[in-house]
C-alpha cells in the first residue's frame, strides 16, 4: 500500500484562501466548529472534518442537499457539477455551493469532492446502496449483473418471489436478514449473483447491482419544494374561539395550581421533581388530565412562578412573589410571556410518567425532562404549519413529512411532533388545529422555514416581539360580558368571556365547573361564606348578584342567607386566641374530643381562650362542624386568610441562553488568523514541511481500512520529534488511536501533533 498526499487543495488551504465574511458564516452556520473558539485556521479544518462535527452538519441539510451529498459520496473524487446533476437527474449547482459554504466539499478548478471523512459521517449505506462488491471479497467480472441490460436479462427467468425480494432491496436498505434455512427466493437470486451473503442470516445488494437495478440511476429525482399535503380548512372565527378557549382555560389551570401549591406545598422528591400522587390530587383539584396537570406546572416552573421553598420538614415545590405579580397582569400580557417562553424551553413534559433506559421514572419538574433540540423542534413545528394557508389544519403525519424535508437526516419521531402540536393547541397557539393568527405572530418572529432564528438571537427585540403578541392575541378576544345567568339548580352560566367586575364577583362568590364558549359556575355554601368572610352582607352580596343577573333564583336566596345566619355565630378573636359563643355551644365545643389539643377552656359562660393562634382555631373549629368567623380587636369580622407558602427563588431561570453573536465570531476569525500566523512562522524557523491534519487523517484512515503499520512521526512535548510504527485502529471526532507495534500499547494522539505518515 502506497500511502501519499494528495496533489488537491486540503481543506486547511482552502479555508486560508478563504476571506473573514466566510469564515465568519462556517461558524454561524455550524456553530459547534466554535465552541471554543479554535487556535488557528488548521484547527479549525482539524475540527470540520472530525466525524461528529461533519455527522452533526449533515443533520442540518434538507433533502436535496443531502442528496447531493452522498451522491457526491459514491461518485468518483473530482466530479463536476454537471457530472453530479447527471448522477441525481436535477440541476445540482445550487446544493453543491451550499456544502462547499458549509466546508463539507471542496471545490477545485469546478471539480467537487467531499471532504475527508464525509464518507464516514454519511455511514454504509449511501443513498441506500450496499456496499462496492470490492469491499464485499467479489470480482465485479465475475458473472455479477452490473448494468441494467445484464440484470434485466437475469430477472428474465427469475421466479416471482425473487423479483418481490429484489424490488424490496433496491431503493434501501440494501441488506436483508434470512433464518438459517434461506428461502428459495432468496437462494435464487444468491445462485445468480444478483445478492452476496454477507453473514450467516444476513444478504446484501452490492451496489453496483442496486444501481443496475434503479436502471442506473442514483435516485428517484430530487425533491426540489418541501412538500405541502392536503389539509382541511377552519373558519377564522372557529380557529379564533378555539385558541383563546384553550390560552384561557390554561392561565386558569396555572392559577388554580398556584393556588393549591400555595395551601398545601408538595414535597420534592429525593432524585427532583414531584410525585405521582401529587400530581394526580392537583389534576383533580384544577378539573384536569395529568398531562394538562404536567404541563400547568411545569409552564409555571418555567416562568419562575414556582420554586423549592426550604423549611424545617425539607423541600417543597410552591409558588413565588412572582406569582403575586403575574396574577396582576392582563390576559394578553400573561398569555405573551407563556408562549415566549415556550418557543425556547428545553423541557419535554410530555416525558413525564414514562422510564427511561435503566426503567427510571421520569417525574414532573425532575431533571430527565430536559432536551437540548426541544426549542428547535418547537420552532421547526410551528413554522411548518405557518406553511399551510390560513385555516389549514395539517395532520401530524403532513407536518412530520415536511420536516423531513427540512433534515432528511434528522427526522423527528412522529410522538415528539404529536406532543409540540398538542402544547401549541393548550396554549392557544392552534385553534381546531389551524395556527390562529396569534401563532403566526409568534412564527414570524422566528423567521421561515429555512432559516430559523434562536430565541437567543430575539433578546435585544423581546419587548417588541411581546408587544406584538399582545396585540395579537387581544384581538382575538371576543367582547367581555357582564352578564350572568343563575338557574335554580345553584348554578350559573357567563355567555361569553367574563368582564372584570363579573370575573371579582364570580372569585368571590362561586366555584368554577367548565370553561369554554361559556363559563359554568356553581354556588355552594362554602364558596358564599367566602363571599361573606371578605365584608358585607347577605344583601349586599345579593344586590351585587341582582346587577349582573335578570333575576337570583329562590334556591340562591336561600343558601346566602341560611349561609349568612350561621356565619359569625361563632368568632374567634386575638388574645392568643378567644372565642365567643352561647353557652350551649361553648359546654360543646369544650367537650369535643377532636378540640382537646387547642387547650380550650371557659373564662365566661360565652367566652373560651385557647392556646392555639387564631388561623389554627378557625380550621380546627370548622373541621368540628361549626361555622366561625374572625374577629377583629374592635369587634368587626374579617376575613380569614387563606395560608399560603411562598418559595423565597424561582426553580429556573427561564431567560434563554445566549451564544456568541457576530462580534464574537468575528473576534474568534481574527484570533484564529493570528494563531495561524504565529504556526506558520515556527514551522519555517524549524524548517519543516508538515502535511495538513486532514491529508494525515485519510492517510490513516486508508491504514486502519487495511489493517496496514505505518510509521508516525509525531512532535515531542518539548519541541523535538519521535518515530513510532504503529497500526491505526480509529481515527475519529479530531483524535487517532493507535496501537505502538512495538511497545505492544495502545496510545491516543491529536492530528496536530503528528509531522509525518509514512509507509513502513
């Protein structure tokens, strides 16, 4: 084996000739080459030909461009961009400039080929092809139908099951898996050269029978638009009702669950999160599914509404001061900072309740539910749909199929596209599933399809793109009403969105049911009382319902003022605590057996002390089935606060993180052409020519294809040179493992230290 430098331009010399605007776009484009910044312009060819810098770059290209990639993979070195339209049968120039801005090819004179490594980071099976019969132990003049003429003629004779399996193997995956008994379909098209057996249960289509058989074609033809399938249409007026029925009724779960977590706090698990349980009683406390519960908390953890609150007992999940704020804030406000941070949120609730691969289970505001391509996959979906016409409600498998489009080579799993949509539509993004024009506001702050902007890169523009958002989704609102219509069964109905003074009145005096197109309430005696704690009367609180009501219901008048003649009978007052009764019910308070541990005992016939601090009084005495009110120092009733913990931090900090903007990159240019400098200048005072990372690399990966030593010249730590014969065993992710021949050890070794490959 002869083991040379090639006489082509390497990538290292074709990105020196490359001027700092360009360099500046590699890195934008594939900012993993960025991070850290590299130390000279070699470094950086070392690092964009490493496998997993070249594998994650490929991740990025959409159909036809990757196409072209591995087209250019199976075609000779040194194609033109004529021979390489031919090969995909479309014009490919267009694809071919956009590898080589991404460094993935190398142009030279108007021939293409890929650079080192591509063929690695494209994997076995290039557009679906097996591999050469020259890799596989076989002659292709040995008999194998290598054109389309000569397997025509063999498939001539060839029974129907055989046909089937070769039609089955031709446009990929080229590999097949038999039992051991192989059937005689299978054994037919072995016999006649048209399949290679490459194990004991495993056959192959080498290639250069799968490309006779596309009848010598590489592929069906390029895709040249993204597809866009058919897709039923939404009234705009539907779509709006749907998106803000859905934004409302979450901001309503998320309030609900702040409420509860502010009364009762529930634990955090020992490995985080919460459990179970927990989330199953929350649920039914905000009328939800779990998944809804999920997404509520976990949307309110998010914005710093809920954090760990440390006490005596351990840790608790409970709300913040934040949370205070934000119920302060207008709907449009509320709903803008929800789905702003959404767009960008790494975390995956719909994981929730599901194992991972050591059969852990993932909990609720746990650490497993992060995922560093969630935003991108967010982002991607949204834009997706926003290619429909308005109206259009794309199914999951259309979306999913235009996303493919975008990265042929990273199609996202359909459950993860079903779970995007499904937040899009709780968060009103989507109406009966059509993007409403609230959601199109959203993606239009994140650019089209092609090239997506990171929440990162909208921080400077936040409050405009907030103000947008408000706007937007405002006009969707349909009118508040301020009317409500009692029934005689103790229920109401809001036909509509509430007004403010009807959404107060119904917080204070009722229970919500359902929301939707209307809001359905229901009265009850504990929600009057509460009514009743905040001041005022029985008829006051009637008046205040005659004025949004045509009428209040017998049944209604009733419960207030059956409510409002036990309220107050017993009050509860502050000498560490002091309660006022009649003297029948103060010999039956004091003998309860439930009230034993509050230390009650008579300083009056009507007047009981207890060592218990008022709030504690009031709870203990309601659970033993009286009614009791608080008391102020002058005698009026006040109304009883409502405990409520409060965690001193948010659990995260939702602020999306930032990479390097274009100062930095251009800075990282300018330090690489000075590191590239100083390189240069030491390899001409030692006078010595060393060849470029990326000509050492493919030469050991030649080595390591064919199990052939070499000699490794490699610099010393103290700047002199040493000579090992080694065989390469890896070259991947900009290192070399070797084994030392002769010291029988395996070493590692950075391409930039090696001087020399050289043929032993």
């Amino acid at each position: 084996m002869s083991i040379g430098v090639s006489t082509a331009p390497d990538l290292a010399e074709v990105l020196r000739s490359w001027d700092d605007a360009r360099i500046t776009s590699l890195l934008r484009h594939r900012p993993d080459l960025a991070a850290p910044p590299p130390t000279s312009i070699t470094a950086l060819a070392s690092r964009a030909g490493a496998r997993g810098s070249l594998a994650r770059a490929l991740a990025t290209l959409d159909s036809p461009t990757s196409v072209v990639a591995e087209a250019l993979v199976l075609l000779q070195p040194g194609c033109t961009s004529e021979a390489v339209s031919s090969a995909v049968g479309a014009d490919a120039a267009p694809h071919l400039t956009i590898l080589t801005e991404l460094a993935l090819v190398m142009s030279d004179g108007g021939a293409f080929r890929p650079v080192p490594g591509l063929a690695e980071a494209v994997g076995s099976h290039p557009l679906g092809l097996g591999p050469p019969l020259g890799e596989l132990g076989a002659r292709p003049d040995a008999g194998w139908p290598t054109t389309a003429h000569a397997l025509t003629e063999t498939m001539a004779r060839a029974p129907d099951g055989a046909r089937r399996m070769l039609e089955a193997l031709t446009w990929g995956p080229p590999v097949g898996t038999v039992a051991h008994d192989i059937p005689a379909a299978a054994r037919w098209l072995l016999d006649h050269h048209v399949l290679m057996r490459r194990s004991g249960t495993e056959l192959v289509l080498p290639r250069e029978v799968g490309i006779a058989a596309r009848g010598g074609r590489l592929v069906r033809g390029l895709q040249a638009a993204p597809p866009l399938a058919e897709a039923p249409t939404r009234g705009e007026e539907t779509v709006a009702a749907e998106s803000v029925r859905a934004a409302e009724t979450l901001l309503g779960q998320i309030d609900q669950a702040l409420t509860a977590w502010g009364q009762e706090p529930p634990r955090v698990l020992r490995a985080g999160g919460v459990g179970v349980r927990e989330l199953r009683q929350l649920a039914s406390r905000i009328g939800a599914t779990s998944e809804r519960a999920v997404l509520a908390v976990e949307l309110a953890t998010m914005l710093g509404l809920v954090g760990r609150l440390h006490d005596d007992d351990g840790t608790a999940w409970a709300p913040t001061v934040a949370a205070e704020e934000w119920a302060g804030e207008g709907i449009g406000e509320r709903w803008a900072d929800l789905v702003l941070g959404w767009i960008g949120w790494r975390r995956t609730p719909w994981l929730a309740g599901t194992r991972d691969d050591r059969g852990t289970l993932r909990s609720a505001l746990g650490p497993a539910l992060e995922r560093h391509w969630a935003p991108v996959l967010r982002r991607r979906v949204l834009a997706a749909v926003a290619a429909w016409p308005p109206g259009s409600a794309p199914e999951v498998s259309a979306v999913r199929e235009r996303l493919s489009w975008f990265s042929a080579r990273s199609v996202p799993p359909e459950a993860a596209v079903t779970a995007v949509l499904a937040e899009a539509a709780g968060l009103g993004l989507t109406g009966a599933g059509a993007l409403s024009e609230a959601g199109r506001a959203l993606v239009a702050a994140y650019g089209n399809e092609a090239e997506l902007a990171s929440p990162a890169e909208l921080v400077g523009e936040h409050s405009r793109v907030r103000a947008a958002l408000v706007e937007a989704f405002t006009a969707q609102l349909p009118p508040a009403v301020e009317e409500l219509i009692l029934q005689g069964d103790l229920t109401g109905i809001v036909p509509g969105r509430p007004g403010g003074v009807l959404a107060g009145l119904l917080a204070d005096t009722a229970e919500v049911e359902s929301q939707g197109a209307a809001v359905t309430v229901r009265f009850t005696a504990g929600s009057v009382r509460r009514a009743l704690e905040r001041g005022g009367t029985a008829e006051e609180l009637l008046a205040r319902l005659r004025a949004v009501s045509p009428r209040v219901p017998q049944p209604l008048e009733y419960l207030v003022h059956d409510t409002a003649r036990t309220h107050g009978q017993v009050r509860v007052g502050t000498a560490r605590s002091y309660v006022r009764v009649d003297e029948a019910t103060a010999a039956r308070l004091l003998g309860a057996p439930m009230l034993a541990g509050l230390g009650l005992r008579a300083i009056a016939p009507t007047v009981l002390i207890a060592r218990a601090e008022p709030g504690e009084l009031v709870a203990a005495l309601r659970d033993a089935g009286a009614n009791p009110v608080l008391e102020a120092t002058d005698g009026t009733v006040v109304a009883v606060p409502v405990p409520r913990a409060r965690a001193p931090h948010p659990a995260v900090d939702p602020e999306p993180e930032t990479g390097p903007d274009e100062a930095d990159l251009r800075e990282s240019v300018r330090h690489m052409r000075a590191g590239e400098e100083r390189a240069q200048r030491l390899l001409a005072d030692r006078g010595t020519d060393v060849p470029e990372p990326p000509q050492v690399l493919e030469a050991l990966r030649v080595a390591a294809r064919s199990g052939t030593e070499v000699e490794l010249v490699m610099a010393g730590p103290r700047g002199g040179s040493e000579s090992r014969v080694v065989l390469p065993l890896t070259v991947d992710g900009g290192w070399v493992r070797v084994r030392d021949v002769r010291r029988d050890a395996e070493i590692t070794v950075a391409p930039h230290r090696i001087v020399a490959v050289r043929p032993v």
